[in-house]
C-alpha cells in the first residue's frame, strides 16, 4: 500500500528544492560581467591551507607563488592574506561547510589558493555537512573546474572543462530518503550554467590555438540534464566554426584516454560535473597520479586554485605529512599566473614542473623519509625557474620525447 503522507512530505521537499533551483536561475540571468585584473589597484590573494596534509602542501606553494609575485607584492600591487576556518574541526563545530566568518573573508579577495579539505563520510564520526569546495564553488559560484594534464613523452597535451555548479553534486546533500526502501538523488542543468561552461571550454579551445573540442555526457541514457548538454553544444559550436567539435559517451573516453593510438589527438574536453571528477582523476594518474594535478575553480568575479586530490589524513596520523607531493598545489599556482594575467610567469612554473617532475628528477617525491620534502622539491622548482637557460633546456627535453615516441 503506498503512503500519500509519505508522498506528500516528499514532494513539499522537492517542491522546496525546484524554488532554490528556480530563484538560482534568475540569479544567473542578473550575473555581471569578468573582472579585469589589469584594472585592479591591488590584488587580494587569500590563502587557505585546509587540513590533513593541506597546510604542508599549500604553504610549500605559497613560497613559490610569492617568488613568482615579488614584485608585486614588493610594489603593493598584490597582498597575501592567510585565512583560517577550513579545517574539519571548525566546520564541525559550526555545522557548516564553510564558517560565516571564513566565507566573508574569502569574499573579500580576488583569489584564492586553497589547500585539500576532509569531507565527511557515513561512519567516520564527523557531521554529515557538506563538502566545503562544494560550498566553495556555489557560494563564490565558480563554475568552471580547469584542469590541464601533460605528459610530452606521450603527446599528451589535455585541459578539461568541468561544470562545477550543477550536475549531479548540485543538491547531493539534498536527496530524499522517502522511505527506508525507496532513497531518490537530483541532477541540475540550467541553461545558463551549460551555456557558460560551454561558452569558456569553446573560447578556450579558439584563444590557446588547439581549435578542438570533445564534449563527454552519457546523453543516450540520461537524455534531459545531459541531453541538455549536447543541444547546447550542438547550438553554441555554430558560433565558432573555427574549432573543430565531437561528442563522447563517459564510458568509452575512459577507455580513449588509456588507448596510445588515440589519446594523443584529444586536446580540449567539456563535461558535467560527475564525468568530470571522474575523468580528471584518471588523466592525472596517466600524469603520474593525482598529487601532480592542479586545478581553478573560476567564476566572473572569483576564482579558487587548488589540487585535485583530498587531505590524505592517514599520512598526518602516521607522521609523514611534510613529505607530502605539493606538486598539485604548484600546478595550481601556474593557473592562478595565466588567471591574473602572468601568462609568462606561468609558462616558466610549467616548464619548470615539467623539467623537475618529467625529466630531470634530481629530487623525488615519495610521501616518505626516502624523498623530498615538499619545501624542498618547491626549493627545486625555484631554483630551475631561475635558470637562465630553462626555456633552451625545456625545449630540448620536449624534443628528445617527440624522437623518442616517434621512434618507438
């Protein structure tokens, strides 16, 4: 016998969810337009180290963003300032994702380099609140997850766009649990959201000259919100016919990305939020695993840098957290450089990432007393940065890997 009462309570819960998501759509239709760094007196950077491993990893990219930006920290034309509140501790004792203090301080800088956060799971003693790089992004409403991966011994060269706002992580905290036989989860698509996200991936791909583009959805099976996706895709790719476009299911790309005969062609990549996740994670274990990825979380009025990977509390409980790989929080620093407007800054922090982790390996990261620590392998990058000749090393060690995987 089914229950009206049960069904009533659930539909006035998902009545409640369709207004918050119908109030968002109006939102998003009043939104400005991007911020101009070059018009800014100074620019206010916050820095957030997180907990487990992210107040090692974090500072460590911290010193090689204030190398890269001394001269304008030194000139006053940018401004670090440290902001707590983003451990777990804090959250939980607050019963927030992100406390109200921490979020009005955050609101108050242009960008933001933040270090891994724990999210709470069933049975792991913590309130169920929700993730605070969820929050994060809705409340600053970054809607763009960037995330480049490279590997030049394998012509490797991707960078992906994930919708960070919507999808199936937009109300993951706000499922029904309608009986105890029945649980029902929501996945979000606006207009507005698929058009941005899809807008920047196409301007990406034109502006940085890789003119290609592949949208990933599982549109045969989940025909409305991802459906939605690729009718966008199919309306917006008219406006740049320069950029050559295809469409792929989640499910074979993740065979593509590990086929040596195709991954190679892909450059550009556009995807909802779940697909996203997933496949940033394995394109970075083909980098060489998911503490070398960096990611931005970039809106028209904020933008939040950050590794890829969580707060790994197992390495601080087993003393090992200064060993740490920052090198996803470096990569993180390179895209903050191309955000703000230091293309040339991050160009040389890429090289440098490539020289020392793909390379040259003089220092070796291991998460154990056997390699480096993470102040010391940011030591490394600094000192390869200042290499007079790092851009004549760079390019000889890309050349020595085209030989290599032509001839192989």
């Amino acid at each position: 016998m089914v229950d009206e009462k049960v069904i009533k309570a659930a539909q006035e819960k998902y009545g409640e969810l369709l207004r918050q998501q119908l109030k968002r759509v109006e939102d998003l239709k009043k939104e400005g337009d991007w911020i101009d760094y070059s018009k800014l007196d100074k620019l206010i950077i916050g820095v957030c180290g997180g907990d487990g491993i992210g107040p090692y990893i974090c500072a460590s990219a911290q010193k090689v963003m204030e190398f890269l930006l001394a001269d304008k920290i030194k000139a006053k034309k940018a401004e670090v300032r440290i902001i707590d509140g983003l451990t777990i501790e804090r959250r939980a004792a607050v019963l927030k994702a992100i406390p109200d203090d921490t979020l009005a301080e955050l609101k108050k800088c242009h960008v933001i380099l933040k270090g891994p956060t724990t999210t709470p799971s069933k049975g792991d003693g913590w309130p169920n609140i929700e993730s605070a790089n969820v929050a994060m992004r809705k409340q600053l409403d970054l809607f763009a997850n960037i995330r480049p991966v490279s590997v030049p011994e394998l012509g490797i060269n991707w960078t992906f766009f994930r919708e960070n706002t919507e999808g199936s992580y937009a109300l993951g905290s706000n499922g029904i649990e309608v009986t105890d036989d029945l649980a029902m989860d929501f996945c979000v698509a606006t207009k507005q959201g698929t058009d941005r996200i899809i807008t920047a991936a196409f301007e990406f791909a034109k502006n940085s000259g890789l003119n290609y583009l592949s949208l990933v959805t599982k549109a045969n099976i989940i025909k409305t919100t991802d459906g939605k996706f690729l009718s966008t895709m199919e309306r917006i790719a008219k406006d740049y016919p320069m950029v050559k476009w295809d469409s792929w299911f989640i499910d074979i790309m993740t065979a593509k990305l590990i086929d040596p005969a195709r991954r190679s062609d892909f450059k550009v990549f556009v995807l909802p939020n779940l697909y996203g996740d997933i496949l940033t994670d394995e394109a970075a274990q083909i980098q060489g695993g998911v503490g070398t990825a960096g990611s931005a979380n970039v809106g028209k009025r904020y933008a939040m840098f950050e590794a890829i990977h969580g707060s790994a509390p197992r390495m601080v409980d087993e003393g090992r957290a200064q060993y740490a790989d920052p090198c996803s929080m470096i990569k993180a620093v390179a895209l903050m450089m191309d955000h703000i407007g230091e293309a040339e800054k991050g160009k040389k922090l890429n090289m440098a990432l490539d020289v020392c982790v793909q390379f040259e390996r003089k220092l070796v990261m291991t998460g154990r007393n056997t390699g480096a620590t993470g102040d010391e392998f940011a030591q490394y990058i600094m000192d390869t940065i200042k290499r007079p000749d790092l851009e004549k090393v760079w390019n000889g060690y890309i050349e020595k890997a085209k030989a290599s995987k032509k001839n192989n």
